[in-house]
C-alpha cells in the first residue's frame, strides 16, 4: 500500500486547518463529553468540568512539547532554547504529555478539592481514546513511521522515503482504542471504579505496555542513541509501567 494522503484538511485564506489539529481536537472533544457523561452517572457536580478541561489540556500540551525538547533532542533545543516555543513546527511526545496531564489533574484536585485518585481513574479513560485519536492522525501525516518489513499489509509512506514500513501508528493506535474499550466495559459493567487508583493501574499497565511493545518496529524518534538495547521511548514507558503494576498491587492489597 502506499500512502501519500495530504495532511491539510482545508485552507480558507490566510487560515489553514490541519487534519492533525482536527483529530487533537476531536479526541479533546470526546474526553469532556466522556467526563462530563461519568460525573452524571457518579451524581458529581458538572460546574468544574469545564476548568478541569483547562487544566489537563495545558498540561498536555505544555508537557508534551517540552518532553519532546527535552526527551528526544536535547542537545538542539538546548542550544536553540527559543525553538522550545516554536510549538507549530512539530513535535510532540506523549510521555510528557501524560506527566502534565497528571500535574494538572493534581493541580485542579487541590483547588477543587476534589479527591486525586478518583481524577485519574476518570480521565485515564478519554485520555486511551486521546491516544487512539492521536496516533491515527500520526498516520494521516505520515509521522512516527514503523521500520523496514515485507509483510503484505507494509505500508509505503510517500512523503518519507519508498521502502515499505510497518504502519506502527496504525498499531499502536488499535492498541489505545482496545485499552479504552476495555477500561470503559470495566468503569461500565464492575465495581472496579469504587476501588481507587484500580482504573489507571489497569490503564498505564496496558497503555504503556503497548507503547512498550510497538516500539521494537518503529524508527527511532530521538536524535541520539543510548545503547541499551531499548530506544527512548521504551525507556521512558517503563516508570509508567511499573507505577501502574504498583497501582494495580495497591488496590489488591487494599481489598484485603
């Protein structure tokens, strides 16, 4: 298959819009609904809702570029610190983005006074289907590509090179709605959610372990090499992978 879809979605003048910037909004979107729909369900005042939006939405977008300056290519933005800004150019990583969400969340709970734990199992849910959202418009531009295969579903990415890759976005993207069905089921049809920090065990085990997981077939995104074995992004899972196994472990031992 080759791929070499544009990644502009319209231009009306000087204004053009993105298909990237469409589906980031579509995910952001569908998590307020998504929140706004299980703080119903639980008889939770909605008048925050709407702050909370802010908070995480900042955090995410703060943290994610600055992850990405300062995870993925030190060096450049260190030397270029007023790039750190230049937000439009591209460049974003989730990791970081999930460290500001979390620094968001906690900011709005103290404010709010609204109970940290009982945040995060709510909003880990949307932000699985941020993820789905995310990593397919990573695919409309033809970014985060996989690496080199044969299998027949390879895909050619025009705009990059002509050698046929793994669609890894496309991966990793099945993968978050997967996690995100699941964690809906499990909010929708258990007791899972009485039981704090249960849903974002369940989330950062199996985000991250995807994440984890996809990352052997895609090329490397960081400007340097560790020579661990493991890339960046590998590395940079494995503290949420095991902050989300240590959720999970709490909550068993809670239980008892």
């Amino acid at each position: 298959m080759h791929w070499n879809f544009d990644p502009v979605l319209f231009s009306l003048g000087s204004i053009t819009i993105y298909w990237y910037g469409a589906l980031f909004a579509l995910a952001i979107i569908s998590g307020y609904h998504l929140v706004k729909y299980m703080f119903a369900r639980e008889n939770r005042s909605q008048n925050n809702i709407d702050t909370l939006l802010t908070y995480v939405v900042l955090g995410v977008i703060v943290g994610a570029r600055l992850g990405h300056c300062f995870f993925y290519d030190p060096q450049y933005y260190l030397s270029n610190p007023l790039k750190i800004l230049a937000i439009w150019e591209g460049g974003l990583a989730s990791h970081g983005g999930g460290l500001g969400a979390m620094l968001g969340i906690f900011l709005y709970s103290k404010k709010y006074r609204t109970p940290f734990i009982w945040l995060l199992d709510r909003i880990s849910i949307p932000t699985a289907l941020f993820g789905f959202f995310v990593r397919g418009a990573n695919f409309l531009n033809s970014e985060i590509i996989g690496a080199k295969t044969s299998v027949p579903w390879a895909v050619v990415f025009e705009r990059v090179d002509n050698l046929p890759r793994h669609p890894a976005q496309l991966y990793e993207s099945i993968g978050y709605l997967i996690v995100f069905c699941l964690l809906f089921g499990l909010y929708s049809k258990t007791k899972l959610k009485e039981r704090a920090g249960a849903i974002v065990g369940v989330f950062l085990t199996l985000a991250f372990t995807v994440r984890f997981l996809v990352e052997f077939i895609k090329e490397p995104q960081a400007a340097y090499s560790l020579g661990l074995g493991l890339n960046t992004g590998q590395l940079l899972s494995i503290p949420f992978l095991l902050l989300g196994l240590i959720a999970l472990g709490l909550t068993v031992i809670r239980k008892k």
